[in-house]
C-alpha cells in the first residue's frame, strides 16, 4: 500500500512529466481502437466492397499498432531517462532497486488505467464520427456502426503488452545503475564525436542511388519493383546523413578559424558538434516521418481526386453491353436479341467490335515492333487494343481510309516510337497516329496501352486468329487451350435511366471475364466498386498521416526539454563571462532554427526526388494527370509543413521558457 500512495504521489507531483508520456497513450490507444472497431464492426459488411475495406483497415491497424509501440516506448524511456535522479534518490534514502520496481510498477499500472479509461471513451466516439467521414468517402449508405467487443479486447490486449515491454525498460534502466551512476546520469554530457568520413560518403551515395532510382523509372512495373529498395536506402541514407555528413561539415566549420571564432558561429557549431550523436538520430527520426506523411496524404488525395476522371473516361456513356462469341456477327446477333427483349431503343445504339492483348512490344533502331517478341524488357510489357476503322468513324472519330495492312496508332497511355509492326508474320503499316479517339472507353492497367484502328471486320478476325494460333501453339500441352485464346468482344454504349439500367443489371452479369453471355457495366456501379477501395484508401491515408505527425510531434517536444535542459547550464556560463542576453537569444534562435528547419527540408528533397516514382505507381490506376498529382503533392507539402511550423513554434517557447529560467 505504501509503494501504491507513492507511485500515485510521484504521478501527481510530477504531472508535467507524465502528460507527455499520457498523451502518447492514450492518443495510441485511441487510434488502435477506432481502426480495429472499424475493422472488426458487423457494419462493415453492409457496404460494399467490404472483403476490401476490411483487409485495408487490418493492414492499417497493423501499422498503427507497430507505430503505437515504437512512439509509446520512445516516450517511456524519455520519462525514464528524466527520473534517474529521482530513482537515484530512492535509493539513497534506503530502497533497493526491487523497491524502485515495485513504484514504477504501480506508476505503470495506474497510467495504464486512465489510458484504457480515457482512450476507449475517446476511441469509441472518434470511431463514430470518423466511420461517418468514411461511409461518405467511400459513398455508402449504412450509417449505424455497431461497436465490437473484439476490437475492445484486442486494443486491450495489445497495450497490455506495450506495457508490460515498458516495466521491462524500467526493471533494466535500474538494475543496470547503481544509486551514484543514477543521480549523474541525466547530466551526463556527450564527447565531441570523431569526423566521419566514411558515414558521410556512404550516405552520399546511398541518396544518390535512392534518387537515381526515382528518377530513372520508366513504367509503373518498375516503379514498384524499385520503390521499397529506393525506401530502404533513402532511409538509411538519412540516419547516416544526420551521423555523418552534418558532424562532417560541422567539423571543417570548426576548422575555419576566420568562421569558427565569431560568437554567433562558435557558440552554435560547438553546441551542436557535442550533442550532435543524440540529435543525429532524433532528427532523422523527424525527417522520416515527416517524408512517410507526404508520401501517404498525397498519394491517397492524389488516388481519390483521380479516379473519378479515370471512371468517366471508361464510359463515355453510363452503360456498356457487351458479348463476346465466336464471331462478330453471333456477338451482334445475340446483343440485338437482348436490346429487343428488353425494349431498349435501338436507334441510340453504336455497336463496336475489338479485342485486347497484353504482350511485349519491343520496337528495334528501325522503329519496327515483332511479335512474338525476343529478349523483351520489363517496360516493353503493354496492352493492345484492336478495333475498326468504320466502327469508330460511327462513333464520331475522323480516320482516313485504311487498305487491309495499314493501321492508325492511338497512344491511350505510355510511348512508342513504332512506325510498323509485325503481327505474327502480318506487316502493319502504321500511316497515321491520332491523339485521342472519340467514345472509346479507356481502360486502365499496369501497363503502357495502344490502340490500332485497322481497316475492317475481315481484318479485325484475321488478326485475332493469328494472335490465338500463337497461344495455342504455346500452350499446346494444355487440355484447356482454349481458354487461354484471346476472343472477339462486340460492345453498345448508350446512356439508359436509373431504373432501366438496374433491371439489366439484374438480368446480367458484370463479369467482363465471362464469355458467351451478355455483359451489363454501369458506371454507378464501376463507381460504387472504385470509390469502396479509393475512399478506404484515403480514410487509411489519413489515419496514418496524424500517426506519423504525432511521433514527429512527441519527437520535437522531447528534443526541446532535453535540449533546454542540457543548453541551460551552458547558456548561463556565456553570459557569466561577458555575452549580452541579446548574444544569447541570437545563438538560440540560430540553433534551434538550424536543427527544426533541417528535417523538413530534408523532407521535401526526399519526397521531390520520389515524386517521378510516386506518379508512377499512381499511374497504376490509371491515373495519369500530372498536373493533377503535382497539385495535389505541393498541397499537401504546404498544409505540412504549416503543422510542423505550428509545432516548431509551441514547443520552441518550451524551450527559451527552460533555457532562460
């Protein structure tokens, strides 16, 4: 009992202390309990794409959770590393370090309390509110979230264990002190550290990789094959640029005699060069975070705004019907049966014909694409689309006449520079390349996409059945060849009611895999689908972008105690052998402004060298608008960086406030 009350005075003596430490906690715990409530709810399964939405929010929740012990750890060890004077006390006064275990204990365990306490009432309300901003995101209409006891039971189960993880820090941090070594301890002052040249070169060219890496991405296949190896190496790059290349340049500021010995230089390169081992590694922690918050926000606003454009452009009309057979006319035949069985008016209807392949096409110094394709590169993947020269002049499409082996190039999405290409032993000329083509739905992919308009039915077949000659050969072992050939769809785009084209849809299937039947897509519906995974997309974007502002957040505040404590002893020594207080302020302004301002810049470098990489995987969806995605990203950079200015400048007070006492 005795153990106990004093846990709980020490808590209330030493509030100030604690409500960082409760603040990291309970915002954790709040935040792993409304994903995981949102994640483990019944309601989910009343909107759709929930198999989707629900993988996306344990993936998030599982990062939350990761993050939840990384930046609840740092802040406890912070608070420990405050104490050590306290606990050295302790054991002056006569307890040993089991007494001292048994007071952290308790102080853990009342912490605890009022964290479950707080964050499940906090947890349970954001969870409301935010599974509102999320049913409209994502455009559903289930509004009632039913909370689940698992996610309660989880979220407890799993800060039970962060907990348990921090009674382990304290239980060492004491064993391994004795009563002297722990009154000395949060005084103890860092050796100037050595130059480190090797760090710094290393760091040089792992950014330098890291970037070329970035830069030099050419498709979106490749962008996602390099993106974790460009992270990897920007990450460690910013440790040791912070290590080694920051103690490097400070050191040669220290040997220019003519820069060194002025007062505004001398007192902060001096200042920074001792503790610059412990800032090193504080600020690299800041500038990735700050760059995990870019990347996030702006590529899940960037992947929201974007796909509406991407749905408009895949139906220029709200309904595509579509069948594919075993010829053209039994797909016309069977689509004008279906439109006279359900009374849809036939004179609003634009019949097109065409099929698809996803193939090498790699163009030779003579501007010559081959198929099939040799010694074919990952960028030379792409997807080709046939249709005829009089199917898109109905659609409103201006094309020249075509003679059996000539073909008009369309580059949908992605560059090549092909003048003709060989189609399985059929030369096509290619006499014309338009920038665009009226009407005709835009399919997104991974992959760069083309469309060759050719001169006619007659032509459309024999092509087809020159690509599927070819996959039949290939796969000639195979009982199911058939399956792998490639057939002929005939489509109708027109604009139908609401009610009409729900009754079709009833009727059909939206499988545009399935062949033999008729196919009904609706936009609504491509919409309804897209905006499901896009909206969680962004919801989750969001979730994790407020985590990683908090851990840099708790990681300035925590720099700005240390530091103002460490700083304030050094700060009365100048003043007491001769500089004025103004000398003084000017140093400080110059220190803090060179050690907050470092990592946001740093961050917008890193995220201006990824930007190439970032378009590209954005580009996966079909999104293409550069414009757009560079909007979007300068955007968010701003609304960041003015959050973390914000921060700089709250947390700045606490330290001139420490400093100046």
């Amino acid at each position: 009992m005795f153990y106990l009350k004093l846990a709980f005075q020490n808590i209330r003596k030493s509030l100030s202390n604690f409500s960082p430490f409760l603040l990291a906690t309970t915002s954790m715990f709040a935040m792993t309990l409304i994903l995981s409530n949102l994640a483990f709810s019944e309601s989910l399964d009343q909107l759709k794409g929930a198999d989707a939405v629900r993988m996306m929010m344990k993936f998030g929740l599982a990062i939350i959770v990761l993050f939840s012990v990384i930046i609840v750890s740092y802040s406890y060890r912070f608070l420990l590393k405050q104490r050590t004077r306290e606990f050295g006390l302790y054991n002056i006064l006569g307890l040993n370090k089991r007494n001292i275990a048994t007071i952290s204990f308790w102080e853990l365990l009342m912490t605890f309390a009022a964290t479950v306490i707080t964050g499940t009432v906090l947890g349970l309300i954001f969870s409301e509110f935010l599974y509102l901003i999320f049913v409209h995101l994502i455009g559903g209409n289930y509004f009632n979230l039913k909370v689940s006891f698992t996610a309660i039971l989880l979220t407890l189960l799993v800060f039970a264990a962060i907990f348990a993880l921090l009674m382990c820090f304290a239980m060492v941090t004491i064993k391994r002190n004795s009563a002297i070594s722990l009154l000395k301890d949060n005084t103890r002052s860092e050796r100037e550290p050595r130059g480190r040249l090797i760090m710094s070169i290393l760091s040089v060219l792992m950014l330098a990789v890291a970037y070329y890496l970035a830069l030099s991405v050419q498709g979106p296949i490749e962008a996602l094959l390099k993106f974790f190896i460009a992270v990897i190496l920007v990450i460690l790059g910013t440790y040791l640029l912070y290590i080694g290349v920051t103690i490097f340049v400070l050191k040669r500021q220290k040997a220019n005699k003519n820069y060194y010995y002025k007062p505004e230089h001398f007192i902060t390169t001096s200042s920074m060069l001792y503790r610059m081992k412990t800032n090193a590694v504080g600020l690299a922690n800041i500038t990735i975070l700050v760059t995990m918050t870019f990347v996030t926000l702006a590529t899940s606003v960037a992947l929201y705004v974007g796909v509406q454009k991407v749905v408009a452009d895949q139906y220029p009309k709200n309904t595509n019907i579509s069948f594919a057979g075993k010829s053209i006319d039994e797909n016309k035949t069977a689509l004008d049966n279906f439109i006279q069985e359900n009374d849809i008016d036939h004179t609003k209807i634009v019949p097109y014909s065409t099929f698809m392949v996803m193939t090498n096409l790699s163009v030779g110094a003579d501007q010559k694409a081959v198929l099939p394709a040799e010694n074919a590169k990952m960028n030379d993947y792409s997807v080709i689309r046939f249709v005829t020269r009089d199917d898109m002049v109905k659609l409103g499409n201006d094309l020249p006449e075509l003679a059996p082996n000539q073909v008009v190039l369309y580059k949908a999405f992605g560059d090549r520079d092909v003048k003709s290409v060989d189609w399985f032993g059929e030369n096509l000329e290619i006499v014309k390349e338009v920038p665009s083509l009226k009407n005709l739905p835009k399919f997104p992919g991974v992959f760069d996409v083309f469309v060759l308009v050719v001169s006619d039915e007659q032509e459309l077949t024999k092509l087809n059945e020159l690509n599927n000659q070819d996959t039949i050969k290939k796969n000639s072992d195979n009982p199911n060849v058939d399956a792998f050939t490639t057939p002929i769809s005939t489509e109708v785009l027109i604009d139908l009611p609401a009610k009409e084209r729900e009754v079709l849809s009833k009727k059909t299937t939206n499988d545009t895999n399935q062949i033999n039947q008729v196919i009904v897509a609706t936009e609504k519906e491509s919409r309804e689908g897209i905006m499901a995974f896009t909206g969680g997309f962004l919801f989750i974007g969001f979730m994790l972008g407020i985590t990683f502002i908090l851990g840099a957040a708790l990681i300035i505040y925590y720099k700005q105690i240390s530091e103002g404590a460490e700083d304030k002893r050094s700060y009365r020594i100048l003043q007491e052998v001769g500089l004025t207080k103004k000398e003084v302020k000017k140093s400080i302004d110059s220190q803090v402004s060179i050690v907050f301002f470092m990592p946001i810049i740093v961050s917008i470098i890193h995220f201006a060298a990824a930007f190439v990489m970032i378009s590209k995987l954005i580009n996966i969806f079909g999104i293409t608008d550069m414009g757009m995605i560079a909007s979007v990203s300068g955007i968010t950079i701003l609304v960041i960086s003015v959050i973390y200015y914000l921060i700089y400048r709250k947390t700045s007070k606490i330290y001139y406030r420490i400093v100046e006492r």
